[in-house]
C-alpha cells in the first residue's frame, strides 16, 4: 500500500482516494517489440521452447509462422503447419517461456528431410514478424528473425513397428512404424 512509498525523510506519502485521482500527465506507451532470447529443440520428445525479453500474449501465437530451415542446405525448411499440442508459458525473472510440442505430421516430416533438424546448425529457427504479439495495447509483433537453437537434442529413440502386411500375390510386405523411417 501506500506505507511503500516514502519521501528521503521517510516520511509516508500522503494517500490519494479513488474520488481525488489524478490524471496521466504523460503516457508513453510501450513501442518495443518482443525478441527471443533463446531457442531449444529437442528432436526427442520433438518439443521447441523458447525464451522471450517480455510476456506476450499466447492467443496471439501463429505457429504456422514458424520454419525451421538449415544454414548449410537454404532450400532445405519445413513451415509448421499444425498448433501446438500443449503450450505453457512460464514467466521468471521478467522473461517469458514458451513451451510447445511439433505435431507429430511436422515432427515425421522434419525427421524425413535429408539435411534438416539433425543438428543446431540445420535447425535454424526463421519466424515471421506475426507469430506472437507482446501484452501492450496496442499490441507489438516480434520481429522477423533466423535463430540458431542455443540447446539442440537430437533424436535417439527407436522407432517401433506398429503393423505389417504380406501380400502373397504381389509379393509384398509392407511395414508400419511409430515414426518416419529413413
């Protein structure tokens, strides 16, 4: 309350009422844009997070404005395509975190692609100036950007046969499994 703020004499500052409020002398309003601090994909649990400078507001996140590309192979990217499956954001220290899964169609195409997401280097985060807004009004768009992830995991589990089928006529077998294949 009001016993917070005291004058250098430590004397307590005279309380002002709702009926007696004041005015805004002056209102700068907040024009800085969102930045992402840092980038971790983990290819195992096929999970992205990220750490932003400032909250933002999460009914703004557009994750089909998200392409993983590589520095190595610049036609090599995928778009996401899909929402997220789960998301959190987990304000600490002034910073937000925003933590999502790939959908499993974009996790199996990005694990398909020869030369993308098999390290940080071909992981290279590029996000379009309209994927997440800020919480000020009016509101303020992260700004277009190429991030390489400053954690990367790569993808170590098995994948597992789900199902199979033999067709004796056309001598086939054809074989299902969890995850895409190489």
């Amino acid at each position: 309350g009001i016993d917070m703020i005291r004058d250098m004499n430590a004397i307590q500052i005279v309380p002002i009422v709702a009926d007696d409020a004041l005015n805004v002398f002056a209102y700068d309003p907040d024009k800085t844009n969102p930045v992402i601090l840092s980038y971790t994909l983990d290819m195992n649990t096929g999970t992205v997070t990220l750490l932003l400078d400032e909250p933002i507001d999460p009914e703004t996140i557009v994750v089909q404005k998200l392409r993983i590309v590589s520095q190595t192979q610049p036609v090599a990217g995928l778009t996401l395509t899909g929402t997220p499956t789960t998301f959190t954001n987990d304000r600490r220290h002034g910073n937000e975190i925003i933590h999502f899964e790939i959908e499993t169609s974009d996790l199996n195409e990005l694990k398909r692609i020869p030369q993308l997401a098999n390290n940080a280097v071909n992981s290279v985060l590029h996000l379009q100036n309209t994927f997440v807004d800020d919480m000020a009004v009016p509101s303020n768009a992260i700004r277009s950007a190429n991030i390489v992830p400053t954690n990367y995991t790569p993808d170590v589990t098995s994948c597992a046969l789900t199902a199979f089928a033999i067709d004796m006529d056309a001598f086939t077998l054809t074989l299902n499994f969890d995850e895409t294949v190489k």
